[in-house]
C-alpha cells in the first residue's frame, strides 16, 4: 500500500503528547521512555493528554470515517493496514509494525486484530439536539441507569445501531468513558449511535416525556410483558426505553419518571438476563 503517511517500523513510537515533546517538556525523556517500551513492554496507557488507544479493525473503521473525531496516528499491521483501506487511511500518519510492538501500547489481553489508533474522545451531543435533530414518530432512545460495565454499555451501542436508536444517555459520573475498551466491545457504534451524557437522568426522562416519548422502565418485576407496555394508539411512537444498571437496577426516583415498568418473559429456571442480552431482545420487540 503507498500512502506518504506510511511509516514501517518493528515497533510504534511512544504516544504524542500535543506539541511533539515529551510529557516532561523535554526529547531526552522521549527517548528513554522508546527505550523502556521495547525492553518492559511499556507504557500501558491509552494515551497523553487527552488522546487514547482504540483498538480493533471496526472501532478502527468507524473513526476513521467519522469526521467528528480528532485523530493522532494510526498503528497497524501490514495486513490491517491493506484491510482498512489505503483511502480512509489518508487522515492519519501510519506506522506499520508487527501485533506484539502494539500489545505494548494497549491493555494486556485487548484483541487489536492488528489496528490500533491514538483518537480524541467526541465530544457530547446534548439531548436537545439529538430530539431537535431526528424526525418525530417510532424513535427510540436508550435510557441507561448507572450502568458502568465498559463491556455492557459497549454492547449495548452496538445493538442500539444494529435497531437504528437514536440515541444512548448516560450519566456523566456513573458511566463508562469512550475508552478502547468500549469502543471495541461497541464495533464501530460508538462513532455511529450519539453518546448522550447528562447529569441527572431522572430530569433528562422527564425532557422526554415532554417531547412525546412513552417512557418505559425495563425490569424483572414489571407490571406487564414489553409486548403490551406501549399503547398501540400512542401519538408519536416515540419510545424512551430505560435499563438498570447491572447489580441495583433502575432507580426508584427514575422509575417513577416512567409510564410503565414492563419485563421479559423467561423462563423460571434463570432469574435475569445480561443487561445488553435484555437490550437487544427489547429493542427487537419494540421494532417488531
């Protein structure tokens, strides 16, 4: 692949840190950090100052065509590099190395698939304008309570494109942050589905049924089937679907912002399902 951005090397240099120094304003402590990383398999961050690691062939993709996001360089495979394409490749500087040079720059055990690239987490969309920028009728919108899990949450975004959501709202301080990890286990839907982060859920359910959302809390000892909880005569179709975060569920000051909790028929021999298992079955119903 010719690309002038294409740098071969047997391992990826250290993270940038802004204006090309090392973190401590100085190239001799740049230097002895290369050093370190090819003889103690360091540094393990995902980034300096602001910047981080996403890992993984679609996370990869999604941010390269995504151009809401800041970008630092990519480093790739060989083969990953002819994979992602020499075209979307054109944003970013790339340096080609072997998949042990990238494990040194990821977390232990992340599966790179031999594409890791130094992005900048997007910056939030505010719920206005997710509501004032989608059409009226049939949105869902995904309401997560507390949820934490960076592989749960990472799920659940791919799912909620997979259902064409509108959006995911989280909460600010009890939320995953848009780290490699989410953005792996989300493949490539975190720079497709808006990531909504607000202080206070509970009032951000209450904007919604302002604006004509059904709002409906997903829980085990919901009143009635999900296949009943929305009105077939409901004058938008909009539907604000909430999920309970993995150990204490939905909240009691955001379930009484609902107009209905409703459960997942299962079977009596299993209590409850993985919160982004219950998300995708929801969320079909819903389309269903």
């Amino acid at each position: 692949m010719r690309n002038k951005n294409f740098r071969k090397t047997g391992r990826p240099s250290p993270p940038r840190s802004g204006g090309g120094q090392s973190p401590r304003g100085s190239q001799k402590p740049a230097k002895k950090l290369e050093k370190r990383s090819e003889s103690k398999a360091e540094p393990r961050r995902e980034g300096m100052r602001g910047g981080q690691w996403l890992y993984g062939l679609h996370a990869v993709q999604a941010a390269l065509a995504n151009p809401r996001r800041k970008l630092g360089r990519a480093v790739l495979t060989p083969r990953a590099a002819e994979q992602i394409g020499e075209k979307r490749l054109a944003r970013v500087k790339v340096e080609l190395a072997e998949p042990g040079a990238i494990d040194k720059f990821l977390p232990p055990g992340a599966v790179h698939q031999g594409a890791a690239l130094e992005a900048w987490p997007l910056k939030g969309e505010s719920l206005e304008s997710v509501i004032a920028g989608t059409a009226r009728g049939k949105r869902v919108i995904l309401v997560l309570d507390q949820l934490s899990d960076p592989h749960n949450v990472g799920a659940i975004l791919r799912t909620a494109a997979a259902f064409g959501v509108a959006a995911v709202v989280v909460q600010d301080r009890h939320a995953p942050p848009q780290s490699g990890a989410l953005a792996k286990a989300a493949s490539g839907a975190l720079d497709l589905v808006p990531y909504v982060e607000v202080v206070n859920v509970a009032r951000a359910l209450d904007e919604l049924g302002e604006h004509g959302f059904w709002r409906v809390a997903l829980a085990g000892d919901g009143a009635q089937p999900l296949s009943e909880a929305v009105p077939a005569d409901h004058e938008t179709g909009d539907v604000a679907l909430v999920l309970g975060s993995e150990g204490a569920g939905i909240r009691r000051l955001v379930r009484e912002r609902c107009e209905v909790a409703a459960f997942i028929p299962i079977d009596k021999a299993m209590e409850s399902l993985n919160v982004s298992n219950a998300a995708a079955i929801a969320l079909y119903e819903l389309r269903r």
